[in-house]
C-alpha cells in the first residue's frame, strides 16, 4: 500500500491544516500540487475524482475524501496512535467538531468572502464593511480561548491546526493585532513553536498574504 495521496496547494489554508495534522501524527504523504489559477481543479480528471471541485483533496489507496476537516479527523483516526488530536470521547469529540464547524462556516468562510474578490477578479481594495465584516470571527475566537492554551481546552486538537490556518492568512487591516486579541496572538505564538509549524503552515501563510498584496496592487493599476 503506497502512501496517502494529498492533491493539495500551499497557497490553500485548507491544504495546510492537513499538512499540520499529517505532520503531527508523523505520517508521509505523497504529495501533488494543484494550481487553482490555472483551474487544475476543474479538468475533467479532478472532477472525476472529486466532484466538490475544491482542494485538498485525499486519495487514501482509491478512497477519495474531500473537506479539510473531514480529511484532518480520518487521518487522526485511521493512522495516528493515539486520540490526542481527535478524541473518540464523544463529548470532547464535540468540541473538537463545533471548533471545525465554526471554522468553515465562519473564518474561513469571511476570509473567502474578502479575499476571493481580489485573488479571481479585479476588486483594488478591501471595503470597509467587508472588512468589518470578516474580522467579527476574531472576538468569538478570543472568547473560546478563555484563558485556555488552545481552541478546545487544555489539549491542542485539529481544530487548532483549522483554525490558524485561517487566521494566519489574514492580512492587515483584518489580521489580529496583539493589543486587541491577547489571548489569540499568544495562542499563534504557542502553536508557532511546533517543531513543523514553519514548513506546514507559515511559509504558505506568507505567500497568500504576499498573493493578496499583490493582486491589491495590480487591480490598483488596472482600476
């Protein structure tokens, strides 16, 4: 059986929470880069494969497993060796859901509302009200961290790997500042300190912010 295949972008902080997780529990994956600028998921090939015609995309020996958080939580309980990430505790399992849910339905969904526009077409600035708009996730995300070390609690879990993917790939005037959010940027300090943090998240961190800049500037242009 050969390794778990991972269609995937590092651009993409969906593809990046599962490089967190197969990171965390050690696991390989072979990976395949997917360009979504030249809609390399949309080829008919890809299609056929996954038909949500998103990316990461999971082939697990021809089992094909789409949505990030789907794909974090079947790799914590197929390959990990334990339940740390994911507990099968149903209530803690909760807890773990509803921080993935908020994820996709809330940050991430914003950061996809304020960014899409600039990334795939020609809008030159970030509008006041969408900005507003999209940083309205941040206060909840302080609140649940309390005075807590991670999104669920005492334990990191892969909500946290969801979560600061999307968080880390804001840029100003949406992305946190310190004075503001203190517990959210000593939460991003602490999961900073992973050993694999830097080559799983922060590097495509910083070339999507840099993307988002630059597309700014160029619609600038063209405007």
């Amino acid at each position: 059986m050969g390794k778990p295949i991972l269609y995937y972008a590092t651009i993409s902080p969906c593809s990046r929470t599962v490089l967190l997780t197969a990171k965390a529990i050690g696991l390989e994956l072979d990976l395949r880069p997917i360009s979504m600028f030249k809609r390399e998921h949309t080829t008919p090939e890809f299609i056929q494969m996954n038909p949500l015609r998103n990316i990461p995309l999971l082939n697990d020996n021809g089992a094909y497993i789409a949505d990030s958080h789907v794909i974090c939580a079947y790799l914590v309980d197929k390959y990990a060796n334990n339940d740390a990430l994911y507990p099968k505790d149903p209530l803690k399992r909760a807890t773990v859901d509803s921080r993935m849910y908020f994820d996709a339905g809330f940050l991430f969904a914003r950061l996809r509302f304020l960014y899409e526009p600039i990334a795939f077409g020609d809008v030159p600035e970030q509008a006041a009200d969408k900005v507003e708009y999209a940083s309205r996730p941040l206060g909840i995300t302080e609140a649940l961290l309390k005075d807590e070390p991670y999104i669920c609690g005492d334990h990191l879990t892969i909500a946290d790997f969801c979560c600061i993917a999307t968080i880390s790939s804001l840029i100003e005037p949406v992305a946190p500042e310190k004075n503001k959010y203190p517990r959210i940027s000593a939460w991003m300090e602490r999961l900073a300190e992973l050993p694999y943090y830097e080559d799983a998240n922060q590097f495509g961190a910083d070339e999507f912010k840099q993307m988002v800049r630059n597309r700014l500037a160029e619609n600038r242009a063209k405007a």
